[in-house]
DNA sequence: GCCAACGTTGGC
DNA sequence: GCCAACGTTGGC
C-alpha cells in the first residue's frame, strides 16, 4: 500500500465538502507530474487532503476508491483523475508551518515541491505525520 | 498583494 | 530544440 498528499485550495473544494460528499472525483488536475501520481494510486491507498493557501494544514484523510480513468473535464484528453473517499478527520491539524519545523519531514515533496498538488508520502513520513495529527488509520 | 518557482506556449 | 514571454500555484 502506498501512501499521498493531496492539495485543495477550501475555496474551491474543502474539506467540509469532502466531508459531505463522501466520495469525491479528483478531476481538473492539469500537470504531468501530479497527473501521473494519480496514475500510480491503487485502490485502497490512502491520502492526506491538505488545504492550500487559506488554512495551511493536513485535515483529513481520504483513500482511493476508484482509480486512474479519463478526466471528463479535460477536452485535450491529456490528464485523468481517480475517486477518493473519505476516510476521517485528523484529531489535531498538521499545519505547514510544523511540518517544516520537523527535520525528519525536510524532504517532504509539499516542502520542496511546493507547487505539486498530488505527491507521494514515504511510510515513515506518513507515520510521522499521522504522531502529529495525534490520529489512527 | 507580491513574488518565487515552475510549467506551457509559440516564434524562430 | 532553444528560449522569451506568459500564466499559474501557493507561500509569505
């Protein structure tokens, strides 16, 4: 099983509504790298969803629930998406700020590749990570 | 609101 | 195939 981070800015899609939805289609990616993680993703692979610029900080954690298809929303036929589900809410938000502040985190893509909006999480960073948040699978 | 980082586009 | 111009993301 492989671990990610997912980005979302709350403006366009937050973590509420995720909450609400239950099942969300990742589409409108629209970059290689990210578009080619989701390629990767398995079912059952599990994701923090991560609130960019208003908020800063890892809320929640969903898990593939259907994965790598064509995404509708792209007309050049180029990208695809999967489908997350909701899995739970972090006890204790990680913000951004403390994941740069932990010097076992420093090569975290969400440091180094800021602009990445679908990145893998090694295992001991996503436990690290889970410590943090004060949170169980 | 600014700007650094980085991706894409298009002229040559 | 290079690179300047431009657009976007996202932290600050």
């Amino acid at each position: 099983m492989a671990f990610w981070l997912i980005k979302s800015e709350p403006l366009a899609y937050s973590w509420s509504e995720m909450i609400k939805d239950r099942r969300a289609p990742w589409d409108g990616v629209r970059n290689y790298q990210a578009s080619n993680n989701m390629r990767s993703m398995k079912c059952g692979d599990y994701a923090f969803f991560y609130h960019s610029n208003k908020g800063m900080e890892i809320v929640g954690i969903v898990k593939v629930v259907k994965e790598y298809y064509p995404d509708h929303t792209d007309t050049s036929g180029r990208f695809g998406m999967v489908d997350f589900q909701k899995v739970k809410s972090v006890k204790n938000p990680v913000s951004l700020k403390s994941i740069k502040a932990n010097p076992a985190l420093s090569n975290i893509a969400l440091v180094r590749q800021s602009r990445l909006s679908v990145m893998p999480i090694r295992d001991r960073e996503w436990e690290i990570i889970l410590e943090m948040a004060d949170t169980q699978l």
